[in-house]
C-alpha cells in the first residue's frame, strides 16, 4: 500500500507499552493517503511516533457501506474478513487502476456466502460473485437482503436472468447507495450474486470487465464432479479456471488466490498462472505470505498481473 503511493521505506515491528506496532518513517502524509492507510485490513489505530512519546492520527476510513457487512454473517469455513480484505488492498494497491476516481469491479468466482464481495462493497466497489451451491448464494442474498433494510440504504434488488451456453443464468442484483442523495442522483454500486458453475463468468461481463479478482480456493483433495462423472483435482480445476477468470479481468488488473499448500503446492499455483497468461510480480516479499491457520491448513496467498488484452466472449 505504501509502494503504490510511491513511499519506499522500511516496515519494521515496535512493541511500545506491551503492545505491538508496524512502523515506518516517510515523508508528511496527506488526508487523501492516510484515508487509504486506514483502509488497512488491521488497523485500529495510527500515531505519529515523536520520541517516546505517540501523537495519535485520525483514522480516515472511508468505507462506501458500513464495516460490519462482511462480518455479521457467520458459517463454517468462512474466510476471515480481515484476511478477505488484505488481499483486496493489496491486489488494488499492484493492480493499474489505484487511485481511479471510478468505481472499481471486483469478481469472487468461488464466492460461497459472498464475503469478498460484501469486503468490495465496503471499499466502494461493484461487485460479482458465483457459487455452485444454490443454498449459499440464496443466504448471502438474503443476508445482503436484510442488511440493507436494516440500515434504511436506499436500494433496488431484483432477479435478471443471463444467457450463457443456451441456458439461462438467474443472477440476483442489487443496487444500492451510500446515501440517499446519492441515490436519487445515480451515484450508485451494483452487486450481483449468481448460482452457477465458476466457467460461466465471462458470461457476467459481456460490457465490462473486473479490475480486481480475489478467490479462496477450496482447501479439500477434491473439488467438483466434471462432465464425464468423475471428480476433478484441485490442480485440474485450477488450471480450467483460470483461462475463464482471466477474460473477465481488465489488461492491468489483479487477482489474487489463497489456497493451502498441504492439498494444492504453491509452486503448481504459480506455474498454472504463468501457463494461463499472468504475470507474477518480480518482488521476493511474494513469495514468502505462507502461514498456518489450523492444523490441516497451511495457507498461501498468491498476486499476478494480467498484461495481455483478452476478449471476453
């Protein structure tokens, strides 16, 4: 995040008065880049260090919607928010569209209950998000349903249907407001939430295309069943989807993949990505976000660049 405002200084870890702190020395910061530093999936709270002693800044968070979107909705397996959102910060912060006064377009094609696009939501984005499994998408739907009546945001929700391979793609799509005026001026987001298998993205984006793709791959041995009856390895799927995800991402834009090592090596993630047409990011930092989250867990997140022109039909 600091790279992309042009900031290059050293990020170390201070514990001041038995808690820990992240800090670095840059240049004064304006109220348009500490906004974006507070958008950091971690912070609470940011000061300026003079000697011993902390001036505390203001946290500038601009969140489109209200920050407990992502969160209220809970359910087994769920990827954390926070962890959601770093991978959203840092996918914008590489990607070539930081810093555009336009909405960006975040895609989850593995989306399950919707978290990263409720995170993207949060941030001011339109998002898309799809998932095989009719119950999940039908919950985030509902969940977004009643969050948005609760809080009194103006909003429209209605059920579109998408032509894709001679069948129809029922999407549910809501539009929706920060602020009333907003709303009766057009200054709108759009979500939309579909039950349907991941290769049917492209199908979503035949006007536009993402800016930013974050996925949490699935953590099994085995995915989904194919065509032919048999299940597909996670290393098959992977390797299916990504050509798909890469039509529905603008020249420029991000994705980023988490997964865990012990069923899917980070290495066949990196090799799929460079087969499929991605670029990895030539920084060391990226090869080193591995982290245990369970005992039968062991994460890895992953970034790469599309830089090649793609047509989405």
């Amino acid at each position: 995040m600091l790279s992309s405002l042009g900031i290059s200084c050293e990020i170390r870890e201070e514990t001041m008065g038995a808690s820990r702190f992240l800090t670095f020395e840059c240049r004064p910061l304006s109220d348009g880049e500490l906004t974006f530093l507070s958008g950091h999936s971690s912070v609470v709270f940011m000061a300026e260090k003079h000697g011993d002693m902390l001036k505390p800044l203001p946290v500038l968070t601009d969140g489109y919607l209200p920050d407990d979107l992502p969160e209220v909705l809970k359910y087994k397996g769920k990827t954390s928010a926070s962890f959601t959102r770093m991978m959203i910060n840092t996918a914008v912060s590489l990607s070539a569209f930081h810093g555009q006064e336009q909405p960006l377009t975040f895609l989850d094609p593995l989306c399950g209950k919707a978290t990263g696009c409720f995170c993207a939501a949060v941030a001011g984005m339109n998002a898309v998000g799809l998932d095989i499994n009719k119950k999940e998408i039908g919950e985030a739907v509902s969940y977004f349903s009643r969050y948005l009546k609760f809080h009194k945001l103006k909003h429209t929700e209605r059920s579109v249907s998408v032509t894709a391979k001679g069948h129809s793609l029922p999407v549910s799509e809501f539009i929706f407001a920060d602020t009333k005026e907003h709303y009766q001026s057009g200054n709108t987001r759009q979500l939309r939430l579909a039950c349907s298998d991941t290769a049917d993205s492209p199908f979503l984006f035949r006007k536009s295309r993402a800016h930013i793709i974050a996925a949490d791959l699935p953590y099994g041995v085995q995915h989904a069943p194919r065509a032919n009856g048999k299940t597909d390895t996670l290393q098959g799927f992977l390797e299916r989807g990504l050509p798909v995800w890469k039509k529905c991402l603008e020249p420029g834009g991000v994705i980023a993949l988490s997964f865990n090592t012990f069923t899917l090596p980070s290495s066949s993630v990196r090799s799929a990505l460079e087969n499929a047409g991605f670029t990895l990011p030539d920084n060391d930092l990226f090869y080193s976000l591995k982290h245990e989250v369970e005992q039968a867990v062991m994460r890895d997140v992953i970034f790469a660049f599309n830089t090649q022109e793609e047509s989405v039909k």
